[in-house]
C-alpha cells in the first residue's frame, strides 16, 4: 500500500473532535490528497487525569506517542495533527506538519497554573509548516510568525426544501451542563415566560441533568423536555422544525450546533459566550436582539421572547440572510481552500 500525502493524527478525546478529524480527512481526499487517520490512545496514563492542565499534558504524551508510531509506519508526505494539545510535546516528525484546532491554549487555558502550557503551544506552532484554525477568533490571540490558513468546519443544511412551519419550540443542546449552562437556560426559559411554547433539551441524559440542577438549586421549568442523546440526524431535523436554537453557555470553542441551527433556518438565541465563539459574531450580525447583553437569566430571556415575537416575515427575512452569511463554511468551499491555500503548501 502506498504512502498517503496526508496523515491525521487525531486526539480524539470527545465524540466532537473525531466527528471533525473524519470529517478532515475526507475533505482533503475531495481536495485531491490521499489520507491516512491516526487515533490517539490515552492508555494507563488515563488514570492520571484529574484537571487542567495535568490532563492536557496527559493527552501530549499520549499524542507524542501516537504520532511517533504512526508516522513510522505510514510514511506521510505530510501530516496534520489535530489540536494544540495533540501538538504540545510532538517529536519531530521529519516532515512538514499543521496544526489544526478549535481554540489554543493561550485562549482557553488561562490562569497561572497552565502558564506551562503557553511556552509549549508556542514552540510547538513555531515548528509547523503551517496553522489551520478553525475561525478568525482562533487565530486572533496568536503572535506567532507560522502561515495560518483560517479553516472553518463545513456546515450545511439538512434539506434544500422549503421547512414546514415553524413550532414554538426552542432547542437547546447541553453536553457539559456547566459550561452550556444548563442552569442559566432554565432560569432564562422559566422568566420568558413564552405562551405555548417549549424548551428541548439533547446531548445530555435526563438524570445527569437534574442531578446538575438540583446541585445548583435550580428547578426544571415544567414546559421543559429532556430528549437525551439521539442521533445526529434526529436533532438536526427538531433544529429544522423549531423557531430557535437557545444557547446559555458561558464558554464556547467553536459553536457549531448554532451554526448547523442558522444553516436549517432556526434563530440563534445566544449567550455572550467567551471563547473562539465562531456563531456569536454571525448572531448579532444577523439581529444584535437575538444575542442577551449579558449571562444573567433576564438578558436571555429577553432575546427569547424577541425570537418568538417576530412576525413570520421577518423571521423569513433572517433566515435568508443566515444562510448568506454561511456560505463560506459550505462544504465545496472548505475543500477549495484546503486545495488551492494548504496542500501546496505542506505537499510542496
């Protein structure tokens, strides 16, 4: 078998980031590469995770690792290795190599006890042939010299047909009830006090989620549902069926449930998230109402009870300009600019 022009070397520590590194590879064979997929196993030092950054160093062995036995035997022409943690202890690999990544480490590991981690993101970047972030947010923070190619995450639309009409339901995802905060979302929904209108909730199971709020001393509004964990295509078809997609998080690295949202027509009703939030500035570009001014429940329970006021019109006209605005992040698009702005690059 042949060498592959591309390997991916894949950290693979949420179902999230080997959904997008899959994803990767076969947008780089549309662009005309071969690709090999590498994974990461954390193996016995799994045990040693308790909290960042130990955690992040954990996974650099791991990926250190990974990416020595998989060069070794696939024998790229070049490599991608995916997240800045994947890249933090990398060997050398003896070819060109970029870093692909969500949010760096400057960005979303702040604070003095993962200062270790900054001089090592940095030295790590300072070594790629190139940086492939996933939105501008990203690359914002960097100061490093390295060529960066800005690569968003494809979205599309579930259907090129006309939606049916919309229900007054908002849907909410909330895998890590913290930081999507689950318990702003409900404080939010329960003072909107919406007529006939419903809360979905997925990505979370029930029981995990009430023991969150009852940690926090929060009350499930009654109009609530928990959907649980379902299929990809079963919550992108409730996005398409519903008025809003709702977000309370308190810190976002990407936010591609609110894209995916916004390409199926639905309202983006957001939290001001910190974080490389790639949905937030499309939102208050599209209705600055749309996004609460703060993260306490009134602001978002404001922007919910603008959503689900709006005249059909109106909300038609939104959904219009939403899908305008994603354009670029159409999948024909990503795999033209991985051909003509990184392959020449790392392939020379």
């Amino acid at each position: 078998m042949s060498a592959p022009d591309v390997l991916i070397v894949s950290l693979g520590t949420t179902k999230g980031l080997r959904v997008a590194d899959e994803g990767l590879a076969e947008q780089l064979r549309e662009a005309g590469a071969t690709v090999a997929l590498a994974a990461t196993g954390i193996g016995l030092t799994d045990g040693l995770r308790r909290g960042y950054p130990v955690n992040d160093l954990v996974e650099a062995l791991a990926a250190r690792r990974a990416i020595a036995s998989a060069v070794a035997r696939e024998r790229p022409r070049a490599a991608v290795i995916s997240t800045t943690t994947a890249a933090l202890l990398a060997p050398s690999l003896g070819v060109p190599f970029a870093i692909r990544f969500d949010s760096p480490a400057v960005l979303n590991r702040t604070g003095a006890r993962n200062a270790l981690l900054h001089p090592l993101e940095r030295r790590a970047m300072e070594r790629a042939a190139m940086l492939l972030p996933a939105s501008t947010a990203a690359a914002a923070p960097l100061t490093v010299a390295t060529e960066t190619v800005v690569v968003p995450i494809p979205v599309r639309a579930t259907s090129d047909e006309p939606a049916a009409p919309r229900e007054r339901v908002a849907v909410a995802y909330a895998p890590d009830p913290r930081a999507k905060g689950l318990d702003l979302l409900c404080a939010a929904w329960a003072e909107a006090a919406l007529p006939d209108a419903r809360l979905d909730v997925y990505g979370i199971p029930p029981e995990s989620a009430r023991e969150f709020l009852a940690r926090r001393g929060v009350t499930a509004p009654r109009s609530l549902r928990w959907r649980g964990m379902v299929p990809a295509g079963e919550f992108r078809a409730a996005l398409r069926s519903a008025a809003a997609f709702v977000s309370a998080a308190r810190w976002e690295d990407y936010g591609q449930a609110a894209l995916e949202a916004m390409a199926d027509g639905t309202l983006p009703v957001l939290s001001p998230a910190g974080g490389a939030y790639e949905a937030l500035p499309l939102a208050r570009a599209l209705d600055p109402a749309l996004v609460a001014a703060d993260l306490a429940p009134a602001s978002l329970a404001a922007a919910l009870r603008h959503a689900f006021s709006l005249p059909e019109p109106a909300a038609a006209g939104l959904r219009v300009r939403a899908a305008a605005a994603l354009r670029d992040y159409a999948p024909d698009r990503v795999v033209a600019r991985l051909a003509a702005d990184v392959l020449p690059r790392l392939l020379g």
